[in-house]
C-alpha cells in the first residue's frame, strides 16, 4: 500500500486542478489568441504562472485504485499491473482470465 501521504497529495492535487480548470483555460486561451499582442499574451502568461504549481492538471499522477502503487498502472481498469493479476486469478474482473498452456 502507498504511503497515506502520496494518497494526500494526489488528491490534492485533483482537487486543486478542479478549482482553477477554468481559470488555466481562460489564460491558455488568451496565451494562444495570436490576435492579441505580444505584451498582452506575456501578461497572460505571468498571470498563470502566479496560480499554484500544483494546480496544473500534469502534474496529476495515475495510482492504483487497490493498492495505492503509481507504476504499473492499467488505465482501462484503474489498477496496477500486480493488483490486476492477483483479481483476475480470483476471477474477479469479468472477462479476464489466467492463461496457461
């Protein structure tokens, strides 16, 4: 299991980026608006870089819905590739089987 504190972080980071998603894509669109000046776009983008680092939706990481682990990670079924295995052997993610020949 991933230390409580990673968990925190993450969703830390989640909830920071749900409250200035508008404002990031507000300053994206005016930093992208090749009509404005050159000053006007600069202002723009000093203005994002003045919201929280962790307040950008990259910064995100994907973590296992199980167990917590950051790598490994199967976006499909939100889980890392150790938890996947140990599920499916159980046969509990449906259509999923343990091959052997």
């Amino acid at each position: 299991m991933a230390k409580t504190a990673m968990l925190e972080r993450e969703e830390k980071r989640k909830n920071l980026a749900k409250k200035h998603n508008s404002e990031y894509k507000k300053l994206k669109a005016r930093i992208m608006d090749k009509s404005l000046t050159i000053e006007e776009r600069f202002e723009a983008q000093l203005e994002m870089n003045k919201l929280p680092r962790n307040s950008s939706k990259i910064r995100q990481h994907n973590r296992c819905k199980v167990s917590g682990r950051p790598r490994g990670f199967y976006r499909k079924f939100q889980i890392s590739r150790i938890a996947l295995r140990e599920l499916a052997a159980f046969g509990l993610i449906p259509g999923i089987k343990k091959s052997s020949w």
